[in-house]
C-alpha cells in the first residue's frame, strides 16, 4: 500500500484499526499475506513516486494506492496531477512485477467539517474533479481498479481532527479494498 495520510492510517489509535491493519485482518482468514506500507502525512502523487522509485524491484500481487487530497491542497493542476498518476502507475507495473492496482478515489473532501466553508466547497469541488478524471483514465487500463471512496459522510465515524478517518471508516475501506481482491483472485483463478 502507498500513499498519503489516511494510507498511513492518521485517524486511528492503532494500525490494526486503521486501513492495512483491516485489511490484512480480513484478508488473513482466507489467503496468505505479506504486506509493506510505503504512506507518509502530506504526500502527494510526486513525492509518492519519487519514494517508490527508490525501492528496487519487488514483487507485488497487488499495489493499493491512497492519494489526490494533498494534490488537491497543494493547488496542483489537474493536468500535472493526471501524469503523476500515470507515472506512477506505470513505475508500480514495471519496478513491482506488473502487480494488479487498486487505486482508491478521492475522499468527499467537502463533508471534512475541519475545514472552513468556503474552502471545504472549493475543495471539495476540486476533489471531485480529480476524482471524476481518474475514474476515467482507469477506464482503459484493466490491470487496474478504481475505488470508489463513497462512504456516508457521517461526521462521527471520522477522526476527531475532523479530516482523517476513523476506526469504522478505515473497516469499511479495507472491507471493499478485500472484495476487490477477492473478485480478481476467483476471476483468475476460474480462468
């Protein structure tokens, strides 16, 4: 898993709580599991590729990626944020032994109750926008998956700094994240 904050796991009080914590939880039940969480506070697409560059070539069956809200922050063009996202997608492929991505869309950034109205709207937009435009790009690529991140916007399942999520959010997250993996372990394997 690579990517920012919420792929850290900013929100929880433990990392069993939070999204790789969950998910290897509910993935160990029925499948073998070696894991590595490359995610950092404040990382952007940029800064996530130019970190996985510099770990060699690794085997991965799967890359989750969690990123777009400090692009989104950090005012950077949607243009500029569309090939970091395809750079670093063809990096995973090519460094990591041609992995199945999952890459997880934006979170609803206008229902962040830590940020002030007019900025949540603003950026809440923006977010949309980038998350709209990556849904399509990964339209053409079936080595890849687009998470949604649709939850319900219930303010009380979200960390308390009102920005991350929470505990119930990230079992959530992790619960559809493992169906994915699911889904393309039955499909290749009925193949």
């Amino acid at each position: 898993m690579a990517g920012d904050s919420a792929a850290a796991g900013v929100g929880a009080p433990h990392q069993e709580q939070a999204l790789a914590g969950q998910l290897v939880q509910q993935l160990s039940q029925s499948h073998r599991t070696h894991w590595t969480l490359e995610a950092r506070t404040g990382a952007t697409t940029g800064t996530t590729l130019r970190r996985m560059s510099r770990l060699g070539d690794v085997t991965f069956d799967y890359v989750i990626t969690s990123l777009g809200v400090n692009d989104v922050l950090a005012g950077l063009s949607l243009r500029a944020w569309r090939d970091s996202q395809r750079r670093l997608r063809e990096l995973l492929r090519e460094s990591f032994g041609g992995p199945r991505l999952i890459v997880c869309g934006l979170p609803p950034v206008s229902g962040f109750p830590a940020l002030p109205q007019p900025l949540r709207w603003y950026l809440g937009r923006r977010s949309k926008e980038f998350d709209r435009v990556l849904a399509q790009d990964l339209e053409s690529e079936p080595d890849a998956t687009y998470l949604p991140l649709d939850f319900a916007m219930d303010v009380s399942l979200m960390a308390d700094d009102g920005f991350h999520p929470g505990p119930e959010i990230y079992r959530q997250w992790a619960r559809q994240v493992a169906a994915v993996i699911r889904g393309s372990v039955a499909s290749s394997s009925s193949s």
